[in-house]
C-alpha cells in the first residue's frame, strides 16, 4: 500500500512538474495551443534541461542527493514560474483582454461539445495501455539495466558509478551510457520521494511515457484533421489498435506495450513521433520559428532517452527537409542542420572514444587494474 501511495504521488507530481516546465515555455515562445500540446513541450523541455544538468554532474561525480536537490530546486523554480504565468493569464481572462481560453480554463461542456463521446473512448484506450505496461513483466538484459543502473545509484548515492549487472564500482564511464541521462531521472524521483526504483522505473514513468505518447498521436491527429478533435481523438484509438497487432520485436508498437521505460521506446514512441508533429506543424505554419525551436528541444531531449538518438539527423532530414522543400523555405535546411548538431556532437564524441579505445584499449582510473580493463559488463566504450 506504501508503494501504490508513493507511485500515485509521484506520478502526480512528475505530471505537474512536465504540465508547469510547459506552461513556462508556451509562455516564452507565446505559443497557441491546448493544454495537451503544452503537456508534451513540458515533457520534451524538461528532459532536454536535465540532460545538460545531470550529465555534467555525472562526470564530476556528484552524489545522487546533492543533484536531487539541485534539481528539486531547479524544478520548485520552475513551479512557481509557472504559478506567476498562469496568475497573470487569469488576470488577462478577467480584465477582458483575452476572449477565449482552451485547455484548463476551458469549461467542461466546451471540452465535450469538442470530443463528445470520442473524449471517453481515448481515455479508454489510454487506460488500458497503461494497465498494460504496469503488469507486463519483461526480464530482458536491457530491463535490468535500466532498472539496476537506478537501483545501484539510489542505494550507492552515486550517479550511473555502479555496474547494474554486478554491483561493483566501475572504473570508467561507458560512453554509450553516460550521456543519457534518463535512467538517473528516476533515481532522482526515487532519493526526493522514497520510491522504490523497480516501481518509479517500471510503473510510474512507463505510464508517464503512454500518456505523453498518446498525447503526440493526439496532436498529429489534430493537425491532420485541421483540428476536429473528435477525428483526432479516433486516430489515437487506431493507432493503439495497429500497436496492439504488432507482431515483431522490431516494432515500435512491441516497445511501446512491453519495454515503455526503456530509452530505446521513449525514442521510437516519443522523440520520434515529435519529429513528425513538428513536420506537419511546419507544413501549416510556414513562417513559425517556434517549430525549430521546439525541435532542437526535442533533439537534445532524444540523447536523454538512448544514444541510439546518434540516428536522429536522418530522422529529421526525413521529416522536416520535405517539409521545408514543400513550403518553399530552403532556409528550412539549414534550421535541419541546427536541430541535427546535438545528435552530431554525440556521435562524433562517441566515435572519438570508440577509435581511441580501439588504439589504447581502456582507460583505467584506479591504478592496478589486472590486464589493464575496465570492471564493466555487456558492450561500450570505455570514457574517463
């Protein structure tokens, strides 16, 4: 019963930190859009922020607690950032100056003249996917890392310095590894609340990453369908049901039900995904500078989730270079090659240490180490 309470306030919590970060950031771009879009800029800004954050620190050798608390109060900042917008835009609501307002301040029969029954129906299937991944149990190598790595760092008070196969110290960074930094977010979560890992990586953030998931479909549809909810709200539930009937490992859809706290799914379920919902923003909002913006979030938050974000410069030349071939804005290839930059700097990084590696073998901290390797397990490159 403990757990279950800590899991609901956890999952509450981390929904109003991602919903407040995005209400900051609509704030800042000035933004149009509804309550779901502002969730999934939250989501995206938040995880690109703590990257740049947690990834430094890791390689000074911070503890787990003096970042939780640095990042508590980077987090409480944000929160009363977001209360002062959100005052302000009520201020504007009652003195007249904006006639309208969607999302949260939109009336509950406003929302179902909008989605009617179709409302019910998402909700529905957003459900069920989450009682999905909270009960399937998968035992893969991958699981154990990314459940081991936050459970080594919470009981250790170390961040990503213990090998999650083994328990024992290692003595050299894992390229692959180090610079995603999502893993350390639930170790964080789990020192600020006294979660348990297994349950904050596993359940709290994989229901998290449906939602978040399920919200981008939700936008995409919306675009498509020149706003009609309702239709948007259908695409969800399709989409779900060709997930449902994936067949493969290789799928996104297979990831998405079985492996959702894995940086691999976040990347294919999520980062991905943005992409696309930035393509066809950009195709109906040809002068908005905001979409590259928000795109250059997306890519420095996609090297939170994996280090397979190193394919992300083909995924935006896919996405986005059509668009900006379509609306005529060559312009738009060199803001392609901006938003590549991130993924291109951890790729020519990680390719440095491979080639270095492979010359000198690993680089050893601790001085007598037998035969000159790393105390590591499974496949990478060693980093000091």
């Amino acid at each position: 019963m403990r757990e279950l309470c800590l899991a609901c306030a956890g999952f509450a919590l981390e929904f109003i930190v991602f919903y407040a970060t995005g209400i900051v950031l609509v704030r800042i771009l000035k933004v149009k859009g509804d309550c779901s879009l502002t969730f999934i800029l939250g989501y995206l800004v938040y995880f690109a922020v703590f990257e740049l954050v947690i990834v430094p620190m890791t390689l000074k050798w911070v503890s787990l607690t003096a970042a939780a608390y640095i990042w508590a109060g980077i987090m409480a900042l944000v929160i009363c950032a977001a209360v002062i917008c959100t005052i302000k835009k009520q201020r504007r609501i009652r003195a007249g100056q904006m006639e309208t307002c969607s999302g949260i301040f939109g009336s509950i029969s406003e929302i179902w003249k909008n989605h009617s029954v179709m409302i019910i129906l998402a909700g529905a299937v957003v459900l069920l996917q989450c009682l999905i991944v909270i009960f399937y149990e998968d035992t893969t190598v991958d699981a154990a890392y990314y459940v081991g790595t936050v459970s080594t760092s919470v009981y250790t008070d170390t961040l990503g310095r213990y090998n999650p196969f083994n328990g024992a110290i290692q003595k050299a960074f894992q390229a692959r590894y180090v610079f995603s930094a999502y893993p350390m977010h639930n170790a964080v979560w789990c020192r600020l609340l006294g979660i348990h890992p297994i349950v904050q990586a596993k359940q709290v953030m994989s229901c998290m990453n449906v939602v978040t998931a399920n919200l981008i479909i939700y936008q995409i549809g919306k675009r498509l369908f020149d706003g009609n909810r309702k239709k948007a709200d259908l695409m969800l539930v399709f989409v779900c049901v060709l997930q449902l009937f994936c067949g493969t490992i290789y799928s996104s859809g297979t990831f998405f039900f079985t492996r959702s706290y894995e940086g691999k799914a976040i990347l294919a379920n999520i980062a991905i995904p943005a992409v696309l919902m930035c393509a066809v923003w950009y195709l109906q909002e040809k002068n908005s500078r905001n979409v590259w913006i928000i795109l250059f979030v997306t890519a420095v938050s996609a090297l939170t989730f994996s280090g397979s974000a190193i394919i992300f410069p083909i995924v935006i030349a896919a996405g986005m270079a059509p668009a900006a071939v379509m609306n005529k804005r060559f312009s738009g290839l060199v803001y392609c090659a901006v938003c590549m930059l991130p993924s291109a700097l951890y790729a020519a990084v990680f390719f440095a240490c491979r080639i270095r590696s492979a010359d000198a073998g690993c680089i050893i901290i601790q001085k007598g180490e037998k035969n000159g390797r790393c105390n590591n397990s499974g496949t990478g490159t060693a980093l000091c």
